[in-house]
C-alpha cells in the first residue's frame, strides 16, 4: 500500500477511535454521579478522610465532562484495541492476522488488570501516604478537578505499562527483538523503567517507586513470552 493510503487508513481509524469515545462518552454521562463516587472512594474511605470541594461554578460541570470522555476511553478500549492491530496487520503474516481479535482481547484484559491494580493497591496506600503528611494546623482539602485528574492520571498510566508483555509478543514475532535482546538490555531498561515511572506519575516517591516495582516485573514478564514465542517459532 503506498504510504499516503496507509495515512488515509490511519485518519479513518483515528475518527472511528474518537466516534466511539463520544458516542460512549456521551451515554455514560447518564452515570456520571455513580462514576464519580467510584473514583472518590479510595479517598474517602481512608482515616479521617479530607473535604472534596470544587473552587468555581463550573467546577463540576467540566469534571463531569472529562469523566464522560474519560469513560468513553474506557468502554471504547476493546474497539480502540482492535483498530490499532487491525492497522498493523498487512505487516503479518496471514496465520498472524487470525490472532487481532485475540490480541484486542489481551490487550484490553491487560490494561484492566493495570488500571485494576492502581485503583485497589496503589491509590488508597498513596493517598493515605500523601495525606498523612499533614499537620493537625494543616488540614488537606482536595480540589475535586484535580483530584479527577491525579486519580486519571494514575490509572491510565498503569493501564499502558501492563501493555508491555503485549508489545513484547508482538515485537517477537516481528523478529524485532529476542529473549536474547532483552536480557542483555536488563540493566538499561531498569533505569528507563525508574525514568518513565517519574514522568507517569505525580511528583513522589511512593508513586514512582509503586509503578517502577510491577513495571520491573512485567520487564520479567516479557522476557518469559520473548522466550516462548520463540521456541514457538523454532519448533
């Protein structure tokens, strides 16, 4: 295909994408009020939990917005999943092209387990880690805006980083990289790991250090499917 078709390709599966966050986005807007509670429960159901407050009168209204698109992202990920590894399918081989379905599904499955993980684990010990650092003089009230956009922020992150095991198979395949590759490249790929992990996450240890962990071991992860893959390709 020459390359101003694969750019044309790539256009209509962005509009797809985006059709799809909209559409859903604007039906989950009917359960803003049951989501918002979900997201402010790791918050509130710590020990003396702060006030959530919005500073301005449209305050809400634009954090009801963003969580609308932000489930959208959500409840597209499996459509969103498909037409990424439909459009680098013409790069794989005809049996490898039986497996898109297979791999959206992985890869959905994948970032649910992240985003999972993030909301039961790492968001109540963070938040009771960060609050803590107050003074009985210093109370902590949190801006419900900013607060949406930490909680966001966090759980999409890691939803992305459990995708690695995905792009490890993938990129196996491709012949790209070898269970070879990836130990010689250990030692760099933990400074990357503990690099990206700050720029992901807020501006703390804790967090950095809560996502540089699982990502350390999906780093493991990977490896073990490079390996599998291959002896799957040799025999």
């Amino acid at each position: 295909m020459p390359f101003l078709d694969h750019l044309e390709e790539l256009r209509w599966r962005i509009i797809k994408c985006f059709s799809s966050v909209i559409l859903l986005g604007l039906a989950s807007l009917l359960f803003s009020e049951k989501v918002l509670a979900l997201l402010t429960h790791p918050v509130l159901s710590i020990p003396h939990p702060p006030k959530i407050i919005f500073l301005s009168p449209t305050g809400m209204f634009i954090v009801r917005i963003w969580l609308a698109l932000a489930c959208g992202v959500i409840l597209s990920l499996p459509f969103i999943f498909y037409q990424v590894w439909a459009f680098v399918a013409p790069g794989l081989l005809a049996k490898e092209r039986r497996y898109i379905g297979l791999m959206s599904l992985f890869s959905t499955i994948f970032f649910l387990c992240g985003a999972g993980f993030s909301y039961l684990i790492i968001l109540p010990y963070g938040l009771r880690f960060l609050l803590g650092l107050g003074t009985p003089q210093i109370e902590p009230q949190l801006d419900v805006g900013k607060y949406i956009g930490f909680v966001a922020k966090i759980i999409l992150a890691f939803g992305a980083v459990f995708q690695l095991p995905i792009f490890s198979y993938f990129l196996t395949r491709l012949g790209i990289v070898s269970p070879q590759f990836l130990r010689q490249k250990r030692k760099y790929a933990i400074v990357l790991i503990f690099i990206l992990a700050a720029f992901l996450t807020p501006p703390d240890v804790f967090t950095q250090v809560a996502m540089a962990l699982p990502l350390l071991f999906l780093y493991e992860l990977s490896i073990l499917v490079s390996v599998l893959v291959s002896k799957k390709e040799k025999s």
